[in-house]
C-alpha cells in the first residue's frame, strides 16, 4: 500500500514547477501550491511581511510534500475514506477543492445512498463510501475517476480560458484529462477520437 507521503510526492510531481499563468484561477504556482493558499496560510517565506510571487517562488517539493499531507489530506479527513479512494480523492483535493469530496457525494447519492453534498468528509460520508466499495468493489475508483474527468470538460465548457487545460492544441488529451485518467483502469480511457468528439463543440 503506497504511503500517504509517497501519494503526496506523486502530487508533486505532477503538478509541476513555478507557473503564473493569467488564465489559471490559482494565480501564481508552483509544485501546486497556490498563492492564494499561501496568502490563507500566511506563509511569507522570504519575511518581507507580505506574500507575494516571491514567496511562490521559493517554495520546495519538501514543503509542499508537507503542505498537500497536512491541509489536503488530514485536515479534510480523507484518511476516513476507503484506502483504495484515497489517493484519487486526495490528488483532486490538491486540484479543485472541496469539489473533490462533492464529486464524490454525488457519485454515492447516485448509488442510492443518502447523504448530504456539502464538500466534507464527516462520519456519514464515510460510511456511505465504505459501502459502496462493498456495493461495488471493482468499479468505485473508476466511476470516481470518470466523474472527475466529467467534472473537468463541463469546467471546460462553461469557461473557455480553461479549455486549453482539458485540451491541447492540436486537439489531444489535456492535462486534466490525462490527470484524471491516471486514476481510471486502462479500458475505461476515452480514446482520441472519443475526446475529440466530446471536445468538438468547443470550436
């Protein structure tokens, strides 16, 4: 079972170095710690009694290791969830928020499952996720992982600045699709042909 430090490393990884990209809500980022995280957590790294780009930009992978474990998985709970969601849920924690738990609440109240979406993980929530791993042992990852890739094109759709991060330029897989399907079994990916067809309405 890979370790929460080890899932986190992964996250990382993933999200890459130093960016300010203007079209990205996050503000200026690096190894995926936002400025506006920053800001919330009062971390002026260079103690000039602000927090600013500066700051962003001297973050480590070590301290954002710290950050992602403390603020995006123990303080939101996920350690209450089933392990084997534990590591999707985590890495769209780091991504998108509190929206990580609701696209999980409203895949259990899809499965029949009576439980409040209000982007926390409390003792209902918990319960209703280890059941529906019982409920369905081998699909539960994966239709969370395709709610997440779901949750990325309709973010897509409705503000065309982020279309460039579900799609590239020359019409392939952006990085939130391919995100998103690092947590999906192989044979439930959408091939190139399906993402493009599902992408062509964005002109």
């Amino acid at each position: 079972m890979q370790s929460v430090r080890s899932i986190s490393e992964d996250i990382v990884a993933r999200e890459g170095g130093f960016v300010n990209d203007p079209d990205d809500p996050g503000g200026a980022t690096k190894h995926g710690v936002t400025i506006h995280t920053m800001r919330a957590l009062g971390l002026d790294l260079d103690h000039d009694g602000d927090v600013d780009v500066a700051d962003v930009r001297l973050i480590t992978r070590d301290l954002a290791t710290d950050l992602f474990i403390e603020h995006y998985f123990t303080r939101p709970r996920i350690h209450l969830l089933p392990q084997p969601l534990q590591a999707t849920v985590f890495d769209m924690q780091v991504n998108a928020g509190s929206n990580a738990v609701r696209i999980l609440q409203r895949l259990l109240r899809d499965m029949g499952l009576d439980i409040a979406v209000d982007g926390a993980i409390g003792p209902q929530t918990a319960r209703a996720a280890h059941a529906a791993l019982k409920q369905a042992p081998d699909h539960l990852v994966d239709a969370y992982g395709i709610a997440r890739r779901n949750y990325y094109y309709r973010l897509a759709d409705r503000r065309a600045a982020s279309r460039k991060y579900a799609r590239r330029r020359d019409g392939g897989k952006g990085g939130w699709i391919v995100r998103a399907e690092e947590f999906i079994s192989p044979r439930y990916h959408l091939t190139e042909a399906q993402h493009r067809e599902r992408t062509a309405s964005w002109g």
